[in-house]
C-alpha cells in the first residue's frame, strides 16, 4: 500500500502559518522577479486566478478582492517542506520525497492498519505540528494513491484522508476522472486520447492491453496496469542525482546590452556549476538561452538558444561560465530588449561512471580542479557570491520582490514578533 | 545455527604502512560525548518554532522584552500553560488558563496595572498557536 501526501496550496499555505488572519481570504504567491502567479489559495482560485497568470493581468482582481500578494519566499517554504517530510517519516519507514510539496510513503508491511483512519492522522498531525494543510490518499498503487489524495481537496468532508481500494470505490471514482488529470498522462498522449474519444481513467482502463502498449508505450502501459491496482512504478526512497540542471531568471528590467547580458549568463552558469558539482557530476552539454519579453507585443520578439558541448565531460567552474559567456555572445542581437535568460545543463554524467579521453591534459586538467576546488571551499565558507569571475561583473541583478514575507524559520533577525498587549 | 567458518585462504598478511604511534592510548578515544544544546531545547525539530518577545506583559513569567521563545507546535495546551496565542489578527504571549466556559489569557505583570486579563469569547477571532516551552535570554 502506498501514501500520497500533497501539500494544498504549498506555497500559498506556507504564506499563511505566521499570519492566521489569512485563513480564508485570497493569497496569491508570485514567480521570481514578481512575474506570474505559481501558488494560490482556494479562495484566490475561486476568483478565476490561473496558475501562470501574469500578475499585471490579474492586477485588477488582485486589488478589487484585497487578494494578499507574496513574491516567493524560498527560504521558508524549503525549511516548511522539511518539516513537513519529518512528520510523514514518523508514520512510514520510508519515505519518498517526490517534490517540494509531495511525498509518497511506503506502507507495505502495515496491512494490520485502519488506512482510512490513518490517512486522516497523518493529515491531521502535518496540520497541527506544521500549520500545512496537507491530503493523503492511501492506495494499493502510486497512481491511484494520487487520485486519493486529489480527492481530499475536493471533498472537505474526507477531513484531509482518503483510502481508496475498493474496486467497485475505484471504479466509481475513475469514471468521473478526468484522464488528463491521471499522474503520468502528458499533454502528448491527452491529444491522441481525446481523439480516440477517451475521457476518464475509466475509459483509459477499457483501452486493450495492446492499443496501450502500442499508442502509448510502457509508461502509459504501465499507468494503465496502475489504475488497475496493480503496482508497477517503483518506490525510489534515494534521491536520484538530476538529470539535467536550469538556472535561469527573468529581469527587473530588460537588457540590451551584450556585456550585461553576458554578465548575468555567467552568473547562472557558475550557480549551474555549483548545483553540478554538488551531485557530483559532470556536464558534456550546456544550453544557454535568452529571450525577450513575450507580454510586450509591440516590442521586436527574439528567443534564441545555443548548445556548447564538451567533448571532455567537465565541471570546471571556468570552463563551463566562460564556455556560456562565449555562447551568450555568439547568441546576442542587437536591438532586443533582453527579459529573460539561462544556462540549462543538458547532458549529465556522473563522475565516477566517466571515462576520461586519451586527449586531455593532465596537468592541466589537474590545475583546473584544484582551482575548482577552491572556489568551492571559498563559496562554502564565506557563502555564495564571496568570489566571482570578472564575467560575472557584480553579480546576479536583484530580482524584484516587493511583497516578500520575512524569513520567519530561517534568520535569526526575522523571527516574528510576539507583543505582550 | 552453525558458526560460519573462514577458510583458511581468505585470510591474507598484510604490512602496515607507515609508522604506529606506540605511546600511551587516549582513554577520552572512543568517548565522543558533548552537550548539544539544540537537543535539549528542540524536542520535535519538525513543530518547533521560535519567536522574539516584543513587549512587557510577561515579564513576571521571566519572558523580557528581546528574548526568544521556543514554540512548539506538537504539544497540547494544558490549564495554565504559557502560550503564543492569535487573537482578533495579533500574535500575543500568554498565560492560558483553560475552564469550562473558554479560555481566558493572563498577562504576567503584576507592577503594570495596564496588563488585565483577556477573556476569549465566541466572537474573537482565537487560535493557540503554540505551547512555549523555552525562554532564551541574554544574561
């Protein structure tokens, strides 16, 4: 038996555990650079906020209803997401942290359990120790543990839990499912299904076995047999190194010039490289990009990308900044206002599943760690930013966040304040 | 249960490299203890939380206007416990004294007539936050 544990409104809910008196009233949490809406209350969804919602366009709603505006607060949300993950361990042996505001648990080996009082217990102890809402759907598969858990948001009723292994309960709640909805169902397949006339998960499930295995190959047979109650996604308690890396942002203002915008692709390069080389990897392919800003219509429009490979795996913080300035360069045009750029890292091996080439240097790839390796001991100590390449100029360009709540869990300066009235 | 036995040829001489220091062995070697402060202070680390005391109406209760309060989530409010309450859209530190009709919370400042007990009614707007369970001040 699996557990889903998803965290309501994660962002959204996190906004609230220092300020109650926002229980119940529209919240909204805004992208980096206060751009778009990523998290929203219930109250703030029910006034038609979409997630990604640029907030000039929602404005307006946003000042009518008094909607209670955060730019995004990292700090707290990661130190809450780990709170929360330490409460879900004390009722599983382990635990599968899938995303910052999700988590499965492993139940199997507790069938003696009420699961569906279970269910309620461990939303019911997320809230009172943590303050976050939080559903848990219990199910004899992933998929269907998800569902679960989707439930719990719709019906209040269900006190946050929800066990769902019944077939006929299963069947029941697969027909009214929408099929886009189910974990694992890409925009791709939704297309093909909903030309085939397939709505729910209950029609999914009707599909043969081989028109599964044909249109959508083993993840989508695999969902299917997982919708069935049949357990096919393995439980992964280790956290994979990541596959690849993003470090982008969108600016306060736009940039037209090219050593301004290459300064700042040297700066998410050389945070890439950091994330790189904490997991241990190396990259052998690194995109970067930069775009204009999409809203502003009547401005000329430029999204242009560029890939650098290296024929030698590398996580080299030289290497790779001064291989993005160069790309950055070669990819800059001028008469665009730049909004938005990045460094994607594309293509990641780990280290100790490299071979190296016959061609390299050694000494000099010898002189390259060791000042790797500095520059992280220098980061580690004096924290990030302590030292920098001159690509780098001064730094990332702060990004706007005018509605930032305090690091309340984080900063000692920022504790909240408790008066004696 | 037989003992597994170790064949004779998994055994293999080996010369340390180096030099063995003979000297007299620390007794203290395999003895690492030391006092951690934040398990005496943190019970639950994923309910605990802290908070600065801005005001004086606690400090008969040794809570001071600058100290922080350990706050932790996970325990139950009992009858007279000190508590980080929310009433009517304020956070505010108090003595709770818990009866049949409601709460009631107490200030702990007995020279500072300003400070009377707040009864909690149905219509305040009330939530116990969190049960305190530490002071920390500055000597």
């Amino acid at each position: 038996m699996y557990a889903l544990a998803d965290c309501n409104n994660f962002f959204a809910s996190c906004e609230r555990v220092f300020r109650p008196e926002l229980n119940g009233k529209p919240v909204i949490v805004l992208s980096n650079n206060d751009g778009c809406a990523v998290a929203r209350s219930n109250e703030a969804k029910a006034l038609g906020i979409k997630m990604g919602d640029p907030y000039f366009k929602i404005r307006d709603i946003v000042e009518r209803n008094g909607v209670a505006v955060f730019s995004g607060n990292f700090p707290l949300y990661g130190d809450m997401s780990r709170r929360v993950q330490e409460v879900l361990r004390s009722f599983a042996p382990s635990v599968e942290q899938y995303s910052i505001d999700e988590a499965f648990l492993d139940l199997s080996g507790m069938d003696n359990i009420d699961f569906d009082t279970y269910a309620k217990r461990i939303s019911a102890t997320c809230l009172k120790w943590t303050a976050i809402p939080v559903s848990v759907g219990i199910a004899p598969t992933k998929t269907l543990a998800k569902i679960a858990s989707k439930l719990c948001k719709q019906y209040p009723r269900l006190q946050g839990g929800c066990y769902l292994h019944r077939p006929r309960d299963i069947e029941k709640v697969l027909r009214k499912f929408p099929v886009g909805d189910v974990w694992g169902i890409g925009r791709r397949s939704l297309k093909k299904l909903e030309q085939m006339g397939v709505r729910s998960a209950w029609d999914y499930v009707q599909l043969s076995e081989t028109t599964v295995r044909k249109l959508f190959f083993q993840p989508g047979f695999h969902t299917w047999k997982e919708l069935q109650g049949i357990p096919c996604i393995e439980f992964e308690d280790l956290v994979e190194p990541k596959q690849s890396i993003c470090v982008s942002r969108s600016f306060a203002h736009e940039i037209e010039a090219m050593p301004e915008l290459c300064e700042q692709v040297a700066n998410f390069a050389e945070s890439a490289v950091q994330k790189l080389r904490r997991q241990q990897s190396l990259a052998l392919e690194m995109v970067v990009f930069a775009s204009t800003n999409r809203f502003k219509e009547s401005t000329p429009q430029t999204s242009a990308g560029l890939c650098v490979p290296f024929i030698d795996a590398t996580a080299d913080h030289r290497t790779l900044v001064l291989a993005a300035v160069d790309a950055c360069r070669k990819l800059w045009r001028p008469g665009f206002g730049y909004k938005r750029a990045g460094v994607i890292i594309t293509k990641i091996v780990q280290e100790a599943d490299f071979v190296r080439s016959l061609w390299e240097d050694d000494g000099a790839a010898q002189r390259e760690s060791r000042l790797s390796q500095s520059i992280d001991n220098i980061t580690k100590a004096f924290g990030p930013g302590a030292i920098r390449f001159g690509a780098q100029g001064d730094g990332i360009v702060k990004a706007a966040r005018d509605h930032q709540s305090p690091h309340y869990t984080t900063r000692w300066e920022d504790l909240p304040k408790v008066t004696g009235k | 249960m037989q003992p597994h036995p170790i064949p004779e040829s998994g055994l293999q001489e080996f010369s340390f490299l180096g030099e063995v220091k003979a000297g007299f062995p620390s007794p203290a070697e395999d003895v690492r203890e030391r006092l951690d402060l934040v398990k005496l202070l943190v019970r639950h680390s994923a309910s605990t939380f802290f908070f600065r005391v801005d005001g004086v109406s606690m400090v008969d209760a040794d809570m001071d206007e600058g100290d922080i309060i350990i706050v932790d989530r996970a325990l139950d409010p009992y009858n007279g416990c000190k508590a980080v309450c929310f009433i009517d859209g304020e956070y505010t530190v108090k003595r709770v004294e818990i009866g049949a009709d409601g709460a009631v919370l107490l200030p702990c400042n007995a020279k500072n007539k300003r400070y009377k007990p707040i009864p909690v009614g149905p219509d305040n707007q009330f939530l116990i936050w969190g049960v305190v369970t530490w002071v920390i001040k500055k000597a």
